[in-house]
C-alpha cells in the first residue's frame, strides 16, 4: 500500500503513542508499504514548534532522522494538488487538512488519519 500519514499519525507514531491502534503501527511499519509525508505536515509542525504550540523529545531534527531512517518520502506540493484542493467540498477549513487530503486523492494514496472530518471527503481512509 501506499501511505499518506497525516501530520497527527507522524507524530503519534514518533513518540510511540497509544492513540495509534495497533493495526495502524502495523501498517505504517510494513516493508511491503511505501510511506509518504506531505511536505505541509513538516511545515505545520516546524509552525507549531517555532511558536512553542508543539513540543517534541529530540526537536525538529527528529522528524528528518526519522524520515531517513524510515524510509519515508517527502511530498512537496505539486499544481495538480492545487487543482484537486480547489474542488474540494467546503466541509472545514484547515488549510494542512485540505492540502493533505487533495495530496491523497491526486496521488490515490491512503491517508491515515484519525481525524472525522476526512470521511466526508471521498479519500482512501486507514484509521
């Protein structure tokens, strides 16, 4: 499978979290999966960080590490991403949501996330 993680999975999954089931650690541990993070997660995060919303063991650094050592691929944003994201349907707001969501769809990858508001969209939900 590809796996698009949502910016709250990448960091529960990080800081090994409880609030991951156990079928979603499995998922996004699986050599047999390809894992991608959009480059709007990384972005929100060094935000929250930079305005100490955000706090995590080891800093920012943490979070390349741990892309290298996991094998996780970086998705910048691309104009066909824009385009899905100015049809979407106006079901919230946040910008990171959006962007990430229009990601998953444009690529047909599978976005884990815990977030409700994802299944109002039309996108491949691994929760």
């Amino acid at each position: 499978m590809n796996l698009l993680l949502d910016t709250h999975i990448l960091l529960w999954f990080i800081a090994g979290d409880k609030k991951l089931s156990q079928k979603q650690i499995k998922e996004i541990s699986s050599p047999n999966n390809k894992r991608f993070v959009s480059i709007a997660s990384v972005w929100e995060i060094a935000i929250k960080l930079s305005l100490d919303k955000l706090e995590i063991k080891g800093g920012f650094q943490t979070i390349q590490e741990f892309f290298i050592q996991n094998d996780v691929e970086i998705l910048s944003i691309e104009f066909h991403h824009l385009n899905k994201l100015m049809k979407l349907p106006k079901h919230h707001r946040d910008p990171f949501d959006r962007i990430i969501i229009s990601q998953a769809l444009a690529e047909k990858l599978i976005l884990i996330s815990n977030d409700k508001f994802f299944e109002q969209y039309k996108v491949k939900l691994f929760s």
